[in-house]
C-alpha cells in the first residue's frame, strides 16, 4: 500500500479591516479557488485596500498593485483616513 501524500502548494490573502481577520487560501493549481481569490483582491483594490506581499520574516515586505496567486500570502487593509 502506498500511503505517499500530494503535496498542495496553497497561497492566503488575509483582510484586515473593522470586522477582523478574515483569510482566503487556496491551491495555486485550483483556478476555481485562485479567480475567487483574484476577484476578492481586485474587490478591495477598487476600495483602495492597500495590499502587502508578506516577507519570509512573516513581516509586510512590499506593496503590490496586482494579484499574484503565487505569492504566499498578501495582506489586504482599508485606506488610512487622516483628520
């Protein structure tokens, strides 16, 4: 019996805004799950959510303008309003 396992190579945009964290993972391979990721993320960006690609540090590295389904994880939050 083979018990050998398929590895998945899964990606998460995670929102951070007033209601919490909310997250969105998917398989990189899945185009279901990659295009409802994308549209979220083009969602937000219409919002002007700025999003950060995270660092292998787990810290925000850069800001990105378009959706990379491949990045491992991109962080999403609300525009700063200033007063």
């Amino acid at each position: 019996m083979n018990n050998l396992a398929i590895a998945t190579k899964t990606s998460e945009l995670c929102i951070i805004d007033t209601t919490g964290d909310t997250k969105y993972i998917w398989d990189v391979d899945n185009e279901d799950e990659v295009e409802v990721a994308r549209n979220m993320f083009n969602q937000l960006k219409e919002k002007n959510y700025v999003a950060y690609s995270v660092g292998r540090n787990g810290k925000k590295d850069e800001i990105i303008n378009r959706f990379d389904p491949e990045l491992g994880k991109i962080i999403m939050i609300p525009p700063v309003v200033g007063g």
